[in-house]
C-alpha cells in the first residue's frame, strides 16, 4: 500500500516558512540558531540546514547593522528604487569585484552572500538578463548578449564605486 505524504510535508514546510517569516519582521534575528529555537519553542522541530533552504527559498537575506553585526531581514515588493538601495548596501559591503567575458558576468562575494546578492539582482528585473547562479561567493549572470552584458557589467561595477 502507497501512503502520499507529500501533502503533509508540503503543508509542514509552509507552516514553519510562514513562522520564519514571522520571526524575521518582528525581532532582529542575526543567526539561524534563533530561528530553529524559535521555531522548536512554536512546536516544529527542525535543523539548521533546512532553515537554511528556506531563508534562501524565501528570499531572505542578510544586512549590516551599526554594530558590525548582520541582521536576517526578509525581502519585500518594495518599489524599484528602494530596491536598488538595498542593492548598493549589498553591493557596498559584499560584493568584490564583477567582471565580464562577452554576454557573462561573473559576480565575485564575501564568503556566504552570493545567494543574497544574486536574489536582489533577480528581483530587480535588470534589462537584458537572462539568469542567475550563485555558489558561496561567486555569481554567474548569463544576459541576452554581448551588449546588455556592457551594461549589466557597467551598472554593477557603478554600485561598487559610489
């Protein structure tokens, strides 16, 4: 006899990415350790390598705050250029370099935030590209050709030297 359990799982897994939404936007979260205790006190027992499947599902990433310290925020529909602010914050303290070789640009990171990044450069819906990858610290941006690769690689490299 064949028992589906793909319904309960999916259901599961809804429920505890709704309760790390919840706890991203009402407390300052800077480890996923906070998350799975939060979540263990909510009645869902998890691990650290599922919370961090789902904060990469969600979108959510990771912000320097005064203190030097990174804070879990989640990502929003915010309006274009807020944004595009939130990409040069990124951009700023993340990023290292990027550089092209005809319609590829390759996005160099900070150890651990390529997947950050890359998810904000999705979101922005940059003319001319076709997708994304990102590892640990590297991105690859595929564009439509050589030309939008110029620009994507010039609009880029602009939010690294502002």
């Amino acid at each position: 006899m064949y028992i589906n359990t793909q319904k309960g799982e999916d259901m599961s897994k809804f429920k505890r990415q709704q309760l790390i939404k919840k706890i991203i936007s009402q407390n300052t979260v800077l480890d996923q350790l906070q998350i799975v205790k939060f979540l263990i006190a909510n009645g869902i027992d998890t691990t650290q390598a599922t919370i961090s499947r789902d904060l990469q599902e969600l979108g959510i990433i990771k912000i320097p705050l005064k203190s030097g310290e990174y804070q879990y925020q989640l990502f929003s529909t915010e309006s274009g250029n807020v944004l595009k602010n939130k990409l040069q914050i990124l951009f700023t303290n993340f990023v290292d370099e990027v550089i092209r070789a005809k319609n590829q640009i390759i996005v160099k990171t900070t150890s651990g935030n390529a997947n950050g990044v890359a998810s904000f450069i999705d979101r922005l819906n940059i003319s001319g590209i076709l997708g994304t990858i990102a590892g640990d610290d590297t991105i690859l941006i595929i564009s439509q050709d050589d030309k939008h690769g110029k620009l994507i690689e010039k609009k880029l490299n602009n939010l690294i030297n502002k």
